[in-house]
C-alpha cells in the first residue's frame, strides 16, 4: 500500500473506465492516486490534497479541459501532464505553450504514460528550488508522514489521518520547516506563529512528548524530534517541501 511519503498523483478524466484502470495500475507500483471526473471535482481535491502531479484528460464532456489546464497552470506549479486525442495537434501545442509539462494520446498504454510520470516528476523535484523560490509550500513530507499545511491535515502510512491538536500542529510544522538544525523553546513559539494566530502555551516539552506518541515507534528512544539537553529540540530527518 502506498503511503504519505510516495508521490499523490490526480487522475482527470470523465471515462470511469480509465480513471479504475489508472488508479489501480498507478497504485499497484508505489503511487498515491486520487481521481476526478470534472473540472470541479478537481479544484476540490487540489483544495484539500498536496498533489504532486495533473494527469489532465483535454476532453472533459460538456467543459473546456483547456481552460481548466490554463487556470490549473495560473493557481500554481503542480506538474501536468495531458492527455488528448490523435489528432488534436492544435490542442497539444496549446497546452504545451501553456505550461504543461507532456502529453500523451489516446489510446495509450498505462505503462507509457507511468514512465512519463515519473520522469516528469523527477524533472520537477530537480527543477523546485529555482521554480518555487517565493512560492507557498502546501506540504511536508518525512518517512511515512505528511502534514498539509493548506488543510492542516496530518497523514501517516496509508495516508491515515493523525489528529493533531493546535498547538501540535504549529509545532511540529516549526521543526519540519528546520529540519536538522537546533531550536530552542523560545524560537520553536517564535516559529509556530506562522502557522495559527494562536500560539500554544509555552509547555514545550509536554507537546514534544505528546507528538512523539503519536510519530515515533518507540517514544521513548525517539528517532525524529531528539533532545539537545540544554538547548531545545532538533528534528533529525530529511524533510520534502511539496509546492
């Protein structure tokens, strides 16, 4: 089963056919897969999910998957690739002057279009910190774990939700934003207040331990948020900016 730290992939495509095969063939190797069958259905998923990839279907029935690829490509950075018919060369040199990222033509074979995902994905991940300079980060990633900053919603394997008080949210999102790198109690509050206007009570070391009950194996000898006696927490993983 995929889980929070594999790439969130977003199926467009109004033939429930495709988006099952899609969907279960994408799982099937390592893929988190949501699916939509419109315009809207998109916009709100993209509203709650940190999406890592746009499989766009350029022939949504009764809507222009044109436009929704122009607005998709105007509200953000996400990487699309579209998906359009044999002949239709006029939209394919359209999308790609708008920004998308490939293309592929029906009929296709899932195992292409996985290939073209991949490869877009990791010219995206190389291509992030000149694109993204500036931009708003939706999510952080680390091990099996995924906290979306947008939706405030914190995911572990499998994508099951972890609930998170305030106060836990705004901390842990203040160790992610530095990881590797020593925080005191005072600066840990400091960062916090970017993520709530409400600042937890200046209990550190009680939200520490509660955080580590609810990510760490054994809380007791914690391998991600460890103690500088002295000085504060440090959090002592990689940490994957999802823009």
């Amino acid at each position: 089963m995929p889980d929070s730290s594999q790439p969130h992939i977003l199926i467009v495509d109004d033939d429930p056919s495709i988006r099952e095969l899609l969907t279960e063939y994408f799982a099937e190797n390592g893929l988190r897969v949501s699916s939509a069958a419109s315009g809207a259905e998109m916009s709100s998923i993209l509203e709650d999910a940190a999406i890592d990839l746009v499989v766009l279907d350029l022939r949504l029935a009764g809507e222009d998957g044109m436009e929704i690829a122009r607005r998709l490509r105007s509200e953000s950075v996400i990487p699309l690739i579209m998906l359009t018919g044999v002949r239709d060369e006029a939209d394919r040199v359209m999308g790609l002057e708008l920004g998308a990222d490939d293309y592929l033509t029906k009929p296709f074979s899932p195992r292409e279009l996985l290939a073209r995902v991949r490869t877009v994905l990791r010219r995206a991940k190389a291509a992030t910190p000149a694109q993204t300079r500036g931009a708003d980060i939706r999510a952080l990633r680390f091990g099996e774990f995924e906290l979306n900053l947008r939706t405030r919603r914190f995911a572990g394997k499998g994508g099951n939700r972890i609930e998170l008080t305030t106060g836990e949210f705004n901390l842990l999102a203040a160790l992610l934003a530095s990881p590797q790198r020593v925080l005191t109690r005072d600066q840990l509050i400091e960062a916090s207040r970017v993520y709530d206007n409400e600042v937890y009570d200046r209990a550190v070391d009680v939200q520490i331990m509660r955080l580590r009950r609810k990510i760490e194996a054994d809380p007791s000898h914690p391998v991600y948020i460890l103690t500088e006696r002295g000085i504060g927490y440090c959090f002592n993983a990689p940490v994957e900016k999802v823009y």
